[in-house]
C-alpha cells in the first residue's frame, strides 16, 4: 500500500486534507496526518477541534511540536524528516514554508499532492512557473531563485510521477499536472443546514498583521462598513491581534466573535449573517461554495488604495487587485465599495472585470 504523509501547518489546511481525503478515500487508506504546531493560541485551539473531526473520520494524526524552541526543533524534525523519507505520496498544505522546504530533501515520494491554502495556490502557481523564489505575496517583490529554486527543482525531478493541486481556486495546471476540485463535499455533507441570523457578520482580516494595511484606516473602514451594511457580529481573524479587536469593538459597537473552527465550518455549524462582507481573502473563493443553496449573501468589500502602508510593495497590491476581481467574476459577488465611492464606480468595476477564462495559468 503506499504510504501517504500529510504536512499541515494551520486550521485551513488541515480542513483541506479532511476535504482531500473525503473524495479520495482510496488513496487516504494509508494517510498519516502531521499536524506542525502553530504557536499562537486561537490557531492550537482549532486544530485541535479538527484533529477531533480527523479521529471521526477514522484518520490518523500526529502532532509534531516544531517551533518548541531549538532543541526541541531538532528533535521534531528528526521524526518527521524519518515520516517524510518513509512516505511514497506527499499532501502538503503550504510548499512556502520553511520547515516543509527544509524537510523536502529527504522525501522519495513519486507523488505529491498540493492542497491549498486559498489564496496562497493563486501566488504560488505563478511563482512556480516563473522560477521564482517562493516568498508569500506580502512579503514583498518576488525575486529570480537559482536554478528556479529548490521546490521548483523537487517537483520538476524525473522520479515524481504525478503532481496535483487539489483547490477551489481559478487555477490552470500545465501538461503532466493535475488540478481536481475541492468542493467542500466533506463540510457540506458533515454538517449543516446553514441557520440563518438577521443582519450581517463581517470577516476579520489580517491585513493589518501583515503589515499590507494602515490599522487607523481599516478601523475607520470597520465602522463605515457596519453603519451603511447592519452588520452586527465582526468574525475576527485568529492572527489579529487583540488590541486591535479591542480597538474595533469600542469604536463601530461590533461584536466581536473569535470562531473556534475555520470560517467555512463555523458558517455550517454555527447560526450565520444573511449576508456575509469580506475583503480580499480565501473566504471570497470559499463560502460561495460552502453557502450555495442558502440564502446567505457574500459581499467583497473592495480595498482603498488610501490604506495600503507605504512600504507595502507593488507586487502586494497587484495580488490583491487580482484576486479581488477573480472573486468577484468567479461567484458573481455583490462588490461593496470603499467610503465616498458609489454606485457609478461599482458599476465601473463590474465592466472590468474578469472573466472565468482569466484563471491563472501554472
């Protein structure tokens, strides 16, 4: 039987093995989950409910302690370096991490599987086909890596016989890869029917974390976007920052809500807005799918370009143009624009966008 190791670093991705495994079921028989720890603590308490969903669904996982300081470090990826050199079929959730990077070398698997961390497969596509190094789009201008770098080279070489990428984003493979669907099919038949709540949730977003958004314009953004869209609940991000949510709740009257499962779950299992507002983010891609046949309503709302912080690079913001309007032209969403720019602008930006054909091509 071959072996099959899974490397999940956060909620989502984990989420996307349990969704991969639904709908391979024959080729999850052998699948051992390595769950790399995160380290902050709204992250460790949802994968920790996922790893219960996992055991459920009779899956095995393990729990690999990688950022517990340098010896403990050593001695994690000492078992895991042994998984990965064991396992013929790799799934991974994020090829730009270092600790996978670093544990490449060692793998002989002959397949791998890439599924997604949302918005990361649309960045990492287009890094992979223009041989650059694999840094994440808010990290700042992708640069030329060496011989096309050292995951390009893996997932290039003779002995890997089939590559997949298995996601819900506008993604085009080239010759000899594969890209399947990822439709949510475990989500959807694990849970639900969506129960509906009056007024509007809006999705937290990290953009501030990340240094890509100033914090005093996107907490002014908050509060116009909750007066003019009766939003009622803000469903924070698990990286922002408390502070900042603190900030947000004392000035737009939200409340804040700290989901205990990714978004895509918590809409399932847990009483949800008539409309849900996001901005540019993975869940633009992966709610229209998650709702579809309730009456919920996903909304994206658009980016100022006034918020971006100066030393975001354009590159970053480029990304964010573009999986904006991917979102939009995908699911048909309603684009709710920016303080101060109406219905002519809207109208405007419906004209330019995309169509489903523009998918990004590997």
């Amino acid at each position: 039987m071959t072996e099959t190791l899974a490397l999940v670093e956060s909620p989502a991705q984990l989420l996307n093995v349990l969704e991969w495994a639904h709908v391979h079921p024959g080729e999850a028989a052998s699948l051992t989950i390595a769950v790399l720890q995160p380290t902050d603590p709204r992250s460790r308490a949802q994968v920790r409910r996922l790893c219960a969903f996992a055991s459920r669904a009779r899956l095995v996982w393990r729990r690999y302690e990688v950022r517990a300081g340098y010896l403990g470090r050593a001695h994690e990826l000492v078992r895991l370096g042994r998984a990965v050199a064991g396992a013929d079929r790799l799934v991974i959730g994020d090829l730009f991490s270092r600790t996978i990077q670093l544990l490449l070398p060692r793998s002989k698997a002959r397949e791998v599987v890439v599924v997604d961390d949302g918005t990361a497969t649309t960045e990492l596509v287009s890094l992979l086909t223009e041989g650059a190094q694999l840094t994440r789009w808010h990290q700042g201008e992708a640069r030329p890596a060496a011989k096309g770098g050292a995951v390009n080279r893996w997932l290039a070489r003779a002995e890997l016989d089939r590559a997949t990428f298995f996601t819900c984003m506008p993604v085009t493979a080239p010759p000899g890869t594969e890209v399947r669907a990822n439709e949510y099919a475990w989500s959807r038949e694990t849970f639900g029917p969506v129960r509906v709540r009056a007024g509007a949730d809006l999705a937290g977003s990290s953009l501030v974390e990340t240094g890509v958004v100033d914090q005093d314009r996107y907490v002014e953004a908050i509060g116009w976007i909750a007066r003019t869209r009766a939003a009622r609940r803000y469903l924070a991000h698990r990286r922002e920052s408390p502070p900042k949510l603190e900030r947000i709740a004392v000035a737009t009257g939200l409340e804040i809500v700290h989901p205990e499962l990714p978004l895509e779950l918590t809409a399932l299992t847990e009483p949800i807005g008539q409309t849900v507002l996001t901005f540019a983010s993975t869940v633009a891609y992966t709610l229209p799918i998650v709702l579809a046949g309730s009456p919920v309503r996903v909304e994206l709302c658009e980016l100022d370009e006034a918020w971006i912080t100066p030393d975001t690079a354009e590159r970053s913001v480029d990304f964010l143009r573009r999986i904006s309007a991917l979102a939009v032209a995908r699911h048909g969403l309603a684009s709710v624009p920016p303080q101060g720019r109406g219905r002519a602008h809207d109208r405007q930006q419906r004209c330019q966008e995309p169509s489903d054909r523009d998918a990004l091509s590997f």
